[in-house]
C-alpha cells in the first residue's frame, strides 16, 4: 500500500541549529512530493514541492528539501532555525498516475525551537 | 486574491445533531477536496470535487458523509448524526483547473468540530 513515513514524531532543536525533517514513502513508482507547514490553530502552507529536474529543491522560509530516489526520501532541511519555525511540518505525495491529485499524508513532525 | 475560506472556524455540536462545513476555493479554482485530521494524526483524504461533480469519493465514510459543490456558491461537507468520533479538523483545499490534476493544492485554515 502506498504510504508516507515521518519517523519523528517530535523533535527539539536550539534556535540557530540546522534542522532535518525526515520523510519515506512507499510508492510503486515515484510520486509528487510535497512538505506543509502547520502552525498551531491554522491551515496548512506549502513550503516546497518536488515534480522532476534537480532534486535539490529550494523553498520558502530558507527551507530546502533533497529527493532521493535510492533511498524513497524527500528529506526536509533548514541550515539556521528561527524560532518562529516551531510548528507542525508534513510530508506528503501525489500519485503521478493519479487522476485526481488527492494527497496523501504523513504522520506530521512537531517542531519545537529552544531559545 | 484572498485564499481558501473555511467556516465556521469552530463548530460544536451534540450527538446526533447534523453539522455543516462550508468552503469557498480561491478565486478562479474549480477543484476541491476535503480533508480530515483526526487528533494527533495526519490528514486523510476525504473527498476530490470539481463544479457539480463528485470526481473520488474513495475517502469519504460510507453512512453519513456527503460533500458537494455546486455551480453557484461555496462546497458543503454534511455530517448527519455526528457522533464524538466525528471530531476532528476538517480542512479544504482547492487548485485551479490545470491540465495536470496534481497541480499545487491550497489550504484553507480548518473547521474544527467538537461532538459532546
């Protein structure tokens, strides 16, 4: 079955450290891919999105994201986390045979940011 | 432009009780569909609509649930008889009618229900 794997659940960083999110999927071929940020009480805000060429990909808030295809990743990167970076962040894909774009999700990462 | 528009924001009702959640896309999108975030999980698809049609319903619990979009007027997601399981988030995403159905999905900030 088709599935998205986030295997932190909850993860702390100090405020200027790097940060990596990390994300599987389980796909018969490769899909869209996709990272969300969810802050507390809100909708949730693309930050990046990977469909072909490079698979170093450039986001919004100096997000970043590389899509590996040996390993079924698509690991979200960040050099220098802000505090106002703490939130929630999903992994998602899109079927590229799907005829209807539905998103399927992973099980979400919280970040907390230490001053 | 203004985004996706959720309302209410907050719902609460009794089991039993029918709730209404309403979704208007971003300005010159025809495609939505609807989500669900149940406490401490990921979202779920629930349902993909385009103008006056049901495209995939494939997420959508059998007994209960309906979801429309009519030609005039925002998506509607109808739970009949909710029942304390029923809470949860419920998010709507629309995309514009792109050749390409995987085209980037906007969200709209949530309707969070609470059945007592």
């Amino acid at each position: 079955a088709q599935s998205v794997t986030q295997p932190d659940i909850h993860i702390t960083v100090s405020e200027g450290a790097s940060l990596e999110l990390r994300c599987n999927y389980s796909y018969g071929a490769t899909p869209y891919l996709f990272w969300y940020v969810q802050s507390p009480g809100q909708g949730l805000q693309l930050l990046l999105k990977y469909f072909s060429g490079d698979t170093l990909v450039q986001g919004i808030k100096g997000f970043e994201a590389e899509f590996k295809r040996s390993q079924s990743s698509f690991n979200l990167r960040k050099p220098s986390v802000h505090w106002s970076d703490a939130a929630e962040y999903f992994c998602a894909v899109c079927s590229r045979s799907s005829n209807t774009g539905k998103l399927i999700f992973g099980q979400g990462t919280t970040l907390q940011v230490k001053p | 432009n203004a985004g996706v528009m959720q309302n209410p924001r907050h719902l609460v009702r009794r089991r039993g009780q029918e709730a209404r959640l309403r979704c208007s896309p971003m300005k010159g999108h025809s495609h939505v569909y609807w989500y669900r975030q149940l406490p401490e999980e990921g979202l779920k698809f629930m349902v993909y609509l385009q103008k006056e049609n049901i495209i995939d319903e494939s997420g959508m619990p059998k007994e209960r649930f309906s979801a429309e979009f009519p030609k005039e007027g925002p998506s509607i997601l109808r739970i009949q008889q909710v029942v304390r399981g029923d809470s949860a988030a419920y998010f709507c995403a629309s995309s514009p009618p792109v050749v390409h159905v995987q085209e980037t999905q906007y969200f709209g900030p949530g309707t969070r229900l609470l059945v007592l």
